[in-house]
C-alpha cells in the first residue's frame, strides 16, 4: 500500500473540499488508500483511469424537460 505522501501526490492537481479539517483530509485519504481497488484500476493513479471514456447522446431535443436540466446532485461534496 503507498504511504500517505505519496497518495497526496497523486491528488496534487485535485481539489478538496474547503468543509474538509485537517484531521478529516487524512482520514479520507487513507479511506481512498485502503479502498484503492474500488476507486482506481490496477497501478493507475487514483483519478486519472483511461480508456472508459463513454459518450451520451440525447434522444430529447431542447427545450430539456425539467428533470434533465436539474443537476444530479445538489452541490460537490
């Protein structure tokens, strides 16, 4: 398992939220550590998997109906 440094490393392009303490940040980074397998694929970097790009396409021209133009989640976590 990477140490928490290097897991940090990994994120440094990433942001994470401000709601996050100081003892919160290490407490979800060794949750993504030891959970790695679910959130990454193989030795890839957590974050950066490639190669599952998918594309969706619409069957419902504009105007969207409302439920398509709300946002699938109230904010960022």
């Amino acid at each position: 398992m990477p140490p928490l440094e290097d897991l940090l490393n990994e994120f440094r392009e990433g942001q994470f939220s401000t709601t996050l303490t100081t003892k919160q940040k290490p407490s979800l980074l060794k949750m993504l550590r030891n959970n790695r397998a679910v959130f990454g694929i193989g030795e890839e970097l957590l974050g950066k998997i490639r190669g599952h790009d998918i594309e969706l396409y619409l069957d419902v021209e504009r105007p969207y109906p409302p439920i398509l133009r709300s946002p699938p989640y109230p904010e960022s976590l």
